[in-house]
C-alpha cells in the first residue's frame, strides 16, 4: 500500500513538471538569444554602412557643385588658384562631418577639357588630391589623353562626362574607408567609392597651368 501511494505521488510529480513549461521557455530564450543578437547587431551595421554611402555620395556631388563655382566672376572669364582649391577641400572635410576625410578617406578633384592641340581629344589638364587614404583613380591621372583622341572622358562606361568647347567639366572621385560599428558584415575591405561630374558654371580661364600658384600656399597635388 505504502508503495502504491509513493508510485502515485511520485507520478503526480512528474505529470506536473511535465506540464511546467518554466523551465523549458528559459532554456528555448538562452539558446535563440545570440541569435537575435547577432540579426540585431547586423541590421544596425547595415543601416549604417548605408547612411555613410548616402553620405560620401551627397558630399561628392557637394563637392563637384563648389569646385564647378570657384573662380567665377559673373561673365569674366577668370582662373582659379591653389588656396581656393584647398579652401574647398577644407570645406569639404568640414561638411563631411565625422566621417573625417582628413585620416579615413581620398577626394581626387580632376579638370577633364577638350586638347587645344587635338580639338577632338579629352585629356585631363590638372588633377588635386585631398585625404590620408591610399587611394588611386579609377578613370585617369593628370595628363591623360594629352595629345591624342583615345580619352573618352572620366566615369564609368555609359556615364562619362566630358568638357565642351571652353567648357570644362569637374569629376570628382571619393574613396572612403568605412568603419564598422561592430563588425565587417560587408568583408573585410569595406571601402566605399563615389564619384560625381559637372560642368563649370560661367567662364573659366584654362590656359597655363589651369591653376594659379599662390606664394605661401602648398598645392594638394596627387
């Protein structure tokens, strides 16, 4: 009788640990937690890594727009120097923000303009650079294109830009070394690169060297 009633209590205790889920909810929110973790995590590095694309290409075009304004005086047609080429890059690292141009990224500022000796030939006349980041060029170096008709602008296939007669066209080119929040989700080389092209608003004078030297003021050459 005795071990009747303890058989019979003892399952009465085991249908009862049977029914509490307690534990098992603890153990099941333990074993998916790194997971959620880990999805959160990524998310907002993702999101990140987007808002600082957005924002390398809307300094990019910011960047085109000034350099295409430097140097105009209504309708006289002027040059532009080296102090203002590096007020606009001084500009620029300020508009970037923390994103730091200065140590984590590269603008390559270039002057794409028709060859006075090939009037059908592209080639770019000056080329400045701006930035810690070892970063090259993707569509030319100053003096490309000189004397022939093999240079077909600056930019990727189908979206060149190119100079018109007395008209030439600022590209401008930003490499960026982002920086992950927690973790390299997009690899392990995650550098961003934007570039943008325009057009020189009014008149630009682009005999000699295409910039002023100014006493005092050190070029940011390339």
């Amino acid at each position: 009788m005795q071990v009747s009633k303890r058989l019979f209590a003892l399952l009465r205790q085991a249908t009862r640990l049977a029914r509490d889920r307690r534990g098992l909810s603890t153990l099941e929110f333990a074993l998916i937690l790194p997971l959620m973790l880990a999805l959160s995590l990524s998310a907002i590095e993702m999101v990140n890594f987007v808002m600082v694309r957005q924002q390398v290409s809307q300094l990019a075009l910011q960047v085109v727009d000034n350099a295409t304004r430097i140097g105009t005086q209504n309708s006289i047609q002027t040059e532009i120097d080296e102090k203002q080429v590096n007020d606009l890059f001084t500009g620029a690292n300020l508009q970037a923000n923390t994103l730091d141009l200065a140590n984590n990224g590269r603008i390559i500022l270039s002057s794409v303009e028709i060859d006075p000796e090939k009037p059908n030939g592209q080639y770019i006349h000056w080329q400045r650079c701006y930035g810690g980041l070892t970063y090259a060029s993707t569509y030319g170096k100053q003096g490309d294109g000189k004397g022939t008709t093999s240079f077909a602008g600056m930019g990727p296939t189908g979206g060149k830009v190119t100079a018109l007669t007395g008209v030439p066209a600022m590209f401008v080119e930003i490499g960026y070394q982002y920086k992950p929040l927690v973790w390299a989700i997009f690899g392990t080389d995650q550098r961003i690169q934007e570039n943008a092209g325009m057009l020189v608003r009014d008149s630009r004078d682009t005999s000699g060297p295409g910039i002023n030297p100014v006493a005092g003021v050190t070029a940011s050459s390339c």
